[in-house]
C-alpha cells in the first residue's frame, strides 16, 4: 500500500531547512516484546496477540477527528513511535499512512520515520514498512557491544544490530539509530571508540542519550539500593563533551542537545516540536498541541492501551487531556524546547505571547556566567555550558 498523494521515498526533495516548524503527525504504538530497564515511556507487554486490525480500525478514527481539529494544515512529518512500531504487520503501518493521506495535504517530500528495534525478525519486514510508504527508520540500537545490551535489557545482539543497520541503508533514504552512554562502568576512552564505530556506520543522524535513572523503574531500584552505579557528574559531563567533539570533527554536528545529523538531514519531525509548532498526537497516552477554543490546546491521551481503545470505539478520540495553555504557559514551553537546539529560539515568538522581553537581568547574569548567547536581536541560544544545566537556565529565564 503506497500513499499516491506525495512522490515515493526514493524521490525525497531534500530541500534546505527552514526554520518554519511545520505540522506532524504522531502515532504511539504502545506495545513491546519486552520492558527495558531504564525506560518510563508509556510502553506495554501483551503476551497474547495483539488485535492490529481492531487498533488499525481506532488509528483510523482517532486521526480523522484530529483532522477535524486541524483543518487546513499540511503534514510536512509523520512519526510511528512506540512502544515499538515494528512489531506491527506492514499492512497495519499502510493502513495508518493511508488514514493520514486521507484526512490532511500531505507535503511534498514529508519525511515519514518508522521506529524499530534490530531484532532479525523486525528487520526482515522492513521492505513492507517501504513499501507502505515509510522514508526514514530510526533503529533503537543503544549500545555496540554484547555487555551492555543484556545489560540494558535489550532483546537483540551486536550482530543483528550490524544486519538491521546494513539491511536499512539499503532499503531507506534516511536512517538514524539511538545509542545510550554514561553506562555502568563506561570511559571515556571507551564511549569514544564506540562512537566513532557508530559514525562510520551511520547514514545521516544518530541520537545520542545519556542514561537516566528514571523513578518507577527496574534501574531506579537498583541505583537505590546501590546495585547500579552510574557515571558520576564529572563523568558525564566529560562524555559529554567528547560526544560534542567527536560528531562536530565526523561531520554530524549537534543540532539539539542530544540529537546530531549531516547539516540538512535533521529529523524534520521532531524539529516541529523544538520550534513550537503544531501536531496531532494518536495512539494510547499521545500528546498534541493544536489549535482549538480560544488558542492552542495540549491534548494528551489515555495511557492504557485496552482503554484508549474502547475510548475512541465510543466518542472517536482518546484524550483525557484537553485544556487551553495561557500565553504564559505557551511562552515557557516555547523556551523550553527552543534553547534545546543550537539554532536556539525566536525570541519574537516570546515577545508576542509574553507582551514582554527577556528579564535583562537573569539574561546578562546567564551571558556573563557563559550558559546563553544571542544570535542577533531575536534569536537566543544556551551554550554547550548551558546545555547541561537547560532546565535551570530554562528557569531562571522564565
């Protein structure tokens, strides 16, 4: 199943990137084969088959009431996440594409990102997923060598790692994997020679995360109880900055903080979210910020995949979510995601929701203790310095 209303992925004009936000699509598949250790993302273990063609049949409800909300707008992005999206059929992932196609413009060359795990049997339906209409896939890969994936909870080894990665830069236009650092036991030296392996394997973009300790989690308890020891913050900060170093010298720079391309190969979906715009958010516990009564809305949905079901079964939509932001909550949310990125944030865009400038004292005070810069007279950006304390600097701003 191909969506006709947009050039195949092997055509992608790869224009140059504005910095207009554009308008996404997201669609959280909630279910995986197992729970990681460290992870606090609304994701689900199911140990009898999942109904696809009943949850396909809620996606396709679900997102034609977000058009409803959002009409007029062109999905410039569309992103499967999860959870984990391959583990569903092709014909699931044609099926979702093909409601999107329906229901909104869809632009020309819109980038279109699968999630997927390098499983050998999640690999072998990447063709379906290309086929479907799927343009770019982001591989949760986390670590390079055997040790630290049984570690992380991982459900694949090193070798099918190498075979997903091959067999996607074979059948995608544009590829990204995750990788997790400041791992138990984990040098510098060590991060250095794994990352520079991750560049050489690379197509265009890696996202590069350092390990959080997450409460509620298997690995909360552990660190808790002294049974996993994390990086300490001299060490994480040295990780850091070789991470920095080494992508900057590879030719895949920082574009936000823990994301890093070829200049121009950015991921165009996630850049609507850091420039504060627009996006429909489907699927159990998906969030979406869209215009409504009054103003922009934050809209979040039922997390319980069985109940978001029923839910959208009964009225069309999941949200136990839905209220007005204030310009004040607008402008700090658009801090907070704009100061993730290099290209920093428009600071008209403030001034307009705020009625207001920057409090000149907490700014000069953050300049002359090097943690933001302006580029020009609108546009503010956090520092490497800065970029490892965002949330202080965020508040002292705000």
């Amino acid at each position: 199943m191909t969506i006709h209303s947009r050039p195949g992925p092997d055509v992608l004009a790869f224009e140059p990137q504005s910095r207009a936000p554009g308008f996404g699509v997201y669609v959280h598949w909630p279910f995986c084969a197992a729970k990681c250790p460290y992870c606090d993302f609304n994701s689900h273990v199911r140990h009898k088959p999942v109904d696809q063609a009943r949850y396909a049949a809620a996606f396709e409800r679900e997102l034609a009431e977000a058009a409803r909300r959002s009409a007029g707008e062109t999905v410039t992005s569309i992103f499967l996440g999860g959870g984990t999206p391959s583990l569903m059929e092709p014909a699931t992932v044609g099926r979702i594409l093909e409601a999107v196609a329906a229901n909104w413009t869809i632009a020309e060359g819109a980038e279109i990102t699968l999630e997927a795990n390098p499983s050998s049997v999640e690999a072998e339906r990447f063709r379906g997923y290309h086929a479907a209409g799927v343009n770019r896939v982001s591989l949760g890969v986390q670590a390079l060598n055997n040790r630290d994936l049984k570690l992380l909870g991982r459900l694949h080894d090193v070798e099918q790692a190498l075979h997903a990665i091959g067999l996607a830069r074979e059948i995608f236009p544009r590829l990204s994997f995750d990788l997790i650092y400041a791992r138990p036991d984990q040098t510098v030296s060590a991060w250095e020679a794994e990352l520079n392996q991750a560049i050489d394997l690379a197509a265009d973009h890696l996202s590069l995360y350092q390990l959080t300790i997450e409460e509620g989690t298997p690995f909360y308890a552990l660190h808790k109880a002294g049974k996993l020891i994390v990086p300490d913050g001299d060490l994480s900060a040295d990780l850091y900055e070789a991470t920095q170093q080494i992508t900057a010298a590879r030719g895949l720079p920082a574009y936000e903080i823990s994301n890093h391309a070829v200049p121009g190969a950015e991921s165009r979906h996630n850049l609507t979210y850091w420039r504060y715009g627009l996006y429909a958010g489907v699927g159990p516990g998906a969030h979406g910020r869209l215009m409504g009564p009054g103003g922009r809305h934050a809209i979040s949905n039922e997390p319980l995949p069985e109940t978001w079901l029923k839910m959208v079964e009964s009225w069309d939509n999941g949200a136990v979510v839905d209220e007005l932001l204030s310009p004040t909550e607008q402008a700090d949310e658009l801090l907070l995601m704009g100061l993730r990125l290099t290209e920093g944030t428009d600071l008209r865009r403030w001034r307009k929701l705020t009625g207001r400038d920057l409090d000149p004292v907490s700014e000069a005070d953050l300049r002359a203790h090097g943690m933001v810069e302006r580029l020009g007279p609108d546009r503010l950006r956090a520092t490497p310095a800065g970029m490892l304390v965002l949330d202080a600097v965020v508040a002292d701003l705000a």
